[in-house]
C-alpha cells in the first residue's frame, strides 16, 4: 500500500519539529559581558542621633540597587517572544514545533509534488526548524546552521539538476542567492538598521532554493519576510508585550516569507 507525499512529508515534519528543540539547546545565548564596578569603600559616618540615622536608612533603602528591575517595565520585556512558548521553554515546546513542522512539510510537499528538488526544500525546512527557534529563544543565527542549510541545499538542488536534466537552473540558485545576500548586506548597513549578519547569510542561504524557482519566486520571498514582520510588531505593540526599541528575532519571518513563496510559487 502506497503512502500519499503529502502525509510521509507531514510525518518527517513531525519528527523534525520534535527533534527541534533539543538541537536548539546547542547553541545557547551568547553570555553578555558582566559589568565590572569595583565597589566603593564607604567612608566612617560620624555619630549621629538616632532620629537621624533613622531617616537616613528610610531614605537610602528606597533607592533600587544597581542592576534591578524593580519598578522598570525592561524586566519583563528583554526576550518578549520567550514568554509565548508553551511553559517557558528555553528550547520551545516539542508539540508546537511539530505541528509547525508538518504544516510546513506537508505544506511543501502538496505544492511542490514530486519534482527532484522537493528533498531540496524539505532539507531547508528541517535546519530552518532549529534556526527559528534558536533566534525565538536566543536573538542568533548560528553560522553552523546556516551553513548546513546553504551547503545542503545547494548539494541537493545540484543532484535535482542532473536528475531533471536542468543545469540551466543552478545559475539562477546561485543568482538568487547573491541578490538575496547584496540586498540585505544593504538593508544592514542602513542608519538605525536591526538587521544582523546573521539574517544577511540567512537570507542568501534561503535565496538558493528561491532563485531555483524563479524571479517571481525571488521576488516574493524577498518581500513578504517584512510584510510578516511588520504584522508581529503591530500586534506586539497592541497587547503592549514590546517597546519600540525591543529588539525581535527576524529569522522567523524570513523562513516564514521563503516557505510562503515557495508553497505560491
């Protein structure tokens, strides 16, 4: 008995939101750099009367210590999107990214069908699993996952293109990838910019399976990563979970934006 495409790639997706998670545990946020304040000696205080010294301890106990969070509402807005995950995870829920990886598996594999490069497209999906929940949790792209995403996809759609008989689409990958990278390199290095490196490589990596569909395809995923993330800082803003200068993962809408065009494409 044949099993649909559609459910066998839901099932990986399953298994590879599942396995999300853990992987993500590996790659923990970057430790800032402690402040260095060396104390002060405090000088003797002469006698005072009691009235005195007690005031003087009522006034100074009101004064927060360096560092807390007491009476500022930044405590509880540093990593707004962690408290959306199910319990607080640092490595976000298993079940929700299981349910987003076989939407995003199956998703792919309805509109793709059975062309050589769909294990292209699914192989990016997987490592783009780990990446969301890596920048969800800890505001970074790590260069390994990146670089598993590029040089796995770029390995598979060169087999999809000696399998179709189409080298004529490696050219327009590689063009993909390089218009995607020299557009966010720009977009980066403009004044007040909240791009990193780490969206520019992302975005070149994600523009190799885009480019292999064509300019439309391109285009699309090009442009719908900052339509989606224009959306979540609205609603962010709304129900008042961010401040205008919070800074947001956008790896998240770049690997939404990409699967998008790819499914409409």
């Amino acid at each position: 008995m044949s099993v649909d495409p559609v459910t066998a790639a839901a099932t990986l997706g399953v298994l590879a939101g599942l396995a999300a998670p853990r992987i993500a545990r590996a790659f923990p946020p970057v430790p800032a750099a402690p402040l260095s304040a060396a104390p002060c000696p405090a000088a003797p205080l002469p006698a005072a009367p009691t009235e005195v010294t007690g005031r003087l301890a009522a006034e100074t106990s009101v004064v927060p210590s360096v560092g807390s969070s007491a009476g500022s509402p930044a405590g509880s807005l540093d990593r707004p999107l962690v408290s959306f995950l199910p319990g607080g995870r640092p490595g976000g829920s298993p079940i929700v990214v299981a349910v987003v990886g076989a939407v995003v598996f199956g998703g792919l594999a309805a509109a793709r069908g059975p062309e050589p490069a769909l294990p292209a497209f699914l192989l990016v999906a997987a490592v783009g699993l780990v990446l969301a929940v890596v920048d969800v949790t800890s505001l970074r792209l790590p260069d390994p996952l990146v670089g598993a995403a590029a040089l796995g996809s770029g390995t598979a759609l060169t087999g999809a293109a000696v399998a179709a008989g189409t080298p004529g689409r490696l050219p327009l990958a590689l063009a993909g990838a390089a218009l995607s990278f020299l557009l966010y390199v720009v977009l980066a290095l403009l004044p007040r910019s909240r791009l990193g490196f780490g969206d520019v490589k992302l975005a070149a990596a994600l523009g190799l399976p885009l480019g292999w569909l064509g300019w439309p395809a391109l285009w699309l995923g090009l442009l719908l990563p900052h339509l989606l993330n224009g959306v979540v800082v609205l609603a962010l803003l709304a129900v008042r979970r961010v401040r205008r200068d919070t800074t947001l993962p956008f790896g998240p809408a770049l690997l939404a934006g990409a699967w998008l065009a790819a499914v409409l494409a």
